[in-house]
C-alpha cells in the first residue's frame, strides 16, 4: 500500500488532478489566473485578460486558425487547453510575490506552456485549405514536434460558451477534431503500404516485376478502374507507384498472403493504440482470407473496409522519412513560469519505435521520390526543395464521382525535414486538391527566414 501511494503521488498525480471531475481543478483556478500558450517562438496563441471588475476572459488572439489544436477552456477543455491544465493553473511565481499575493487575496499568475506550434505553418495550412472540410497535420520527423494541426470546419475558441447550443448541434461536426477522429478510407495512399507488403513477399526483388495496364482489371462480375479509365500501358513497379495505377495494385491484391498483409498493418500500428496525447480514432484494416477476391484487390487500393486518420498517415510518412523509426508526436516543449525567468519543466522528444527497417523505408523514399519526378505528385516539384509523397482519392460512397482528397508526403532540404498530410473531403482528386495544399504548407516553410 505504501508502495502504491508513493506510486500515485509521483507518477499519477498530475493525471488524476487534471481529471476534469475533480473537484480540486476549482481550487486551483479560484487561486490562480490561468498562464499563457505560445507558439514555438513565442507568439502568443492564448492568454487571459483580467478586466477592471476582476473578470477573467481567455483570449485567442488567432481566432478560428488554431482552434482543434488549442481547443477552449470554460465550457469544458479540449486540445492543448485540456491536455496542459494542470501546468495552466499552477503558478511557479517568484515565491515572495506569491507570498505577497495571498496577503493581498490577489490571485497569482499560471505558467506558460511553449508549444511545438509553427505560426506561419499553421497559418499556411489553415489558409490553404480554405472553406473546404478536412484536415491538415505536420510533423518533424526527426523530434516528433507537431508543427501544424489544422481540422475544418472551424471555430473561434473564444465564442465556444456564447455559441455552444449552435456549434454543438451542427451538422457539420465544427467541433470534432477531424486531423485525430476523423476516419476515411485512404485511397491510394494505402498502395505505400500494399507496396510494403509486396516488397516483403518478393524478398525485395522487384526489378522483374511488369504489368500491362489497359485501363481495368476484372474479377467476376466487378472490375476496377484506374482513374478516368486511364491505360497506363507497360509499367514496371516504380511507374506503376508513381502513375497510381490502380490495376496494377489490385492485382497484386489477388496473391497476397493475408496473414502476412495484416500482419504489416499491425506492426504499423491499425487497429492499435497510438502514442498520442489528444483523443484519437483507431484505424482500422479489415481483410481476411476468407473475404471475396474482389475485397482483397480493392483494400490492395485503399478502398474496402480500411479507414484511417490522417494523425496516423502522418505518423507512417513521418517514420519513412525518419528511415523507419516513429517519434512520438509531442506538441508541448516545456512549461516556464509566466515571466519565462524559470524553466518549470521540458518535455524532451522520444522515440516510440522502429515501424520498418531502414532499407526498407530507403527503399520507400525512392519510390516517393519518384511520384513527385514523374508521377501524379509533379506540382511538388521545385528548385528550393525536394519532395516525396503520395495522392490520393478515396470513393466514399455508392456514387463514383465523389471521392476524399488525399496527399502525405514529406520534404527535404537545408532545413529539417517535414511530414504532411492533407485530407479533404469530397474534393475530387488527391493531385488536383491535396497536392496543391500541400506545395502552399512547404513554400511557406522554405520562405520562412
């Protein structure tokens, strides 16, 4: 028992007092002045503002371009708001001007937390998207430091309380964090796994591997088209991958082992708990031996039943950047007393594991590459960087003509490297309406001094 009290004080504390039905959280905000939220570099995201009669407002001085990530406070908490409460109302002030302040019944002033937010990177996402619905998610791959999170529709997390009966009875779900829950088939992109997979059956020789694309292939009575019925004519693996050649990949479809094929998805974490510290979606891959043929070629396409977030796309394109290993995607890098005088605490990156071995995402990054230098990714390519990726378009329903958006990729140059992925909904084609969001979110990296 005195094991597991010590157990509780130290490493469960802060969990249990963060619970939002704990009834000491109104003790400490009756004390303290809830701290400030910045930016990576120090741009003020969230503060607030104390009026002449004592009234405390949170104040979001970006409006709606940061609300999933920042999420709101006083009409319940979500997002960063949520997950640094606890650093949030406590105060690590200068212990004679807390003393002073208690004398004086003042309250004292919160901690800052410092995020691993990027202003101009968000901003981009969140203007590139536009009044379209989906999510945009940015990762460094090298410290797992989400740089961007944007989810739309959006809200002003400051009109949360005023606005609550409207924005929680939308129909179109304005406060769900599409970017964590939000789950999609993947379309194409899933072919950089079924690429994986195939890789791993043929023990990595690929160079024999041909495919006559004329524009479908068929099975009974179903067949599947490669977009627009385009024939793609003779393709060898890398044309196949780059030109999105949905025949190509349904076919590979057919002679998969599906116990091995669930197997890989496993090990890149569907059907799993995440390392993530907002509330999330788990994605989802569905196949089995016994399932039709025509269900083995399309999940071979990233149609089926698989759905996925676009959290999780980002973190697979994260670890094929990183050479194969995942870092656990953070958006807290320390907590400092309100003046920044002292550093309360750093919240240092850390690695969650190896998703593949390194030549087997060398491997991966060539073949990326190689859909930016001549494939369906081509607007990506420029002078200032290079980068690597996959589209994506996912049917969604009965009708054919309405498809999910899809691009996730990564890009490499003179700064660290970043991993992306854009999803919009019902847009169209990935290339014509991910991509382009994409391109916008790293010129504006590049353009950054």
């Amino acid at each position: 028992m005195a094991g597991y009290l010590a157990y509780f004080q130290v490493v469960r504390s802060r969990e249990t007092i963060n619970n939002p039905y704990n009834a000491r959280l109104e003790t400490f905000e009756k004390r303290v002045i809830r701290g400030n939220i910045l930016a990576q570099d120090g741009q003020l995201l969230a503060c607030t503002r104390v009026g002449e009669d004592g009234e405390e407002t949170r104040v979001y001085p970006f409006g709606c371009t940061f609300s999933h990530v920042l999420g709101y406070s006083g009409y319940g908490r979500t997002g960063i708001e949520e997950l640094g409460n606890f650093q949030l109302v406590t105060s690590n002030a200068y212990f004679v001007e807390k003393f002073l302040n208690e004398l004086k019944e003042q309250k004292n002033i919160g901690d800052t937390l410092v995020t691993t937010l990027d202003v101009d990177l968000q901003t981009a996402a969140h203007d590139a998207l536009g009044d379209q619905k989906g999510a945009v998610v940015v990762l460094e791959p090298a410290t797992g430091n989400v740089r961007a999170l944007v989810s739309k529709p959006d809200y002003d997390p400051g009109q949360v309380a005023s606005r609550w009966d409207e924005l929680s009875s939308s129909g179109d779900s304005v406060l769900l964090n599409r970017a964590m829950q939000g789950l999609y088939p993947p379309g194409s992109t899933f072919k950089t796994i079924t690429l994986l997979e195939y890789m791993r059956e043929h023990q990595f020789d690929m160079d024999d591997y041909t495919f006559l694309c004329e524009g479908k292939v068929s099975v009974g009575n179903s067949s599947i088209s490669c977009y627009h019925g385009n024939r793609h004519g003779e393709l060898d693996l890398k044309a196949a991958f780059a030109k999105s050649c949905n025949s190509a990949f349904a076919d590979m479809g057919r002679s998969f082992n599906v116990p091995s094929f669930r197997n890989l998805t496993k090990q890149l974490l569907f059907d799993s708990e995440l390392p993530l510290a907002f509330p999330y979606s788990k994605s989802s891959f569905r196949l089995q031996p016994s399932d039709p043929e025509a269900l083995h070629m399309m999940t071979a396409i990233g149609q089926g039943d698989t759905l996925v977030t676009p959290m999780h796309m980002a973190m697979l394109m994260s670890a094929v950047a990183n050479d194969g290993v995942l870092m656990t995607p953070r958006f807290l890098d320390r907590t400092e007393s309100y003046t920044g005088a002292v550093i309360v605490e750093k919240y240092p990156s850390t690695v969650y594991g190896a998703l593949m071995t390194p030549e087997e995402a060398k491997l991966l990054q060539e073949y990326l590459r190689g859909v930016v230098e001549e494939g369906t990714a081509s607007r990506l390519q420029s002078d200032r960087y290079l980068a690597a990726g996959k589209t994506g378009t996912a049917e969604y329903s009965s009708d054919k003509n309405k498809s999910h958006a899809w691009f996730t990729g990564y890009v490499s140059g003179e700064k660290p490297d970043l991993a992306v992925c854009v999803l919009v909904e019902g847009a169209g084609s990935g290339s014509e309406y991910a991509v382009p969001v994409a391109k916008r979110i790293f010129d504006a990296y590049y353009e950054e001094e």
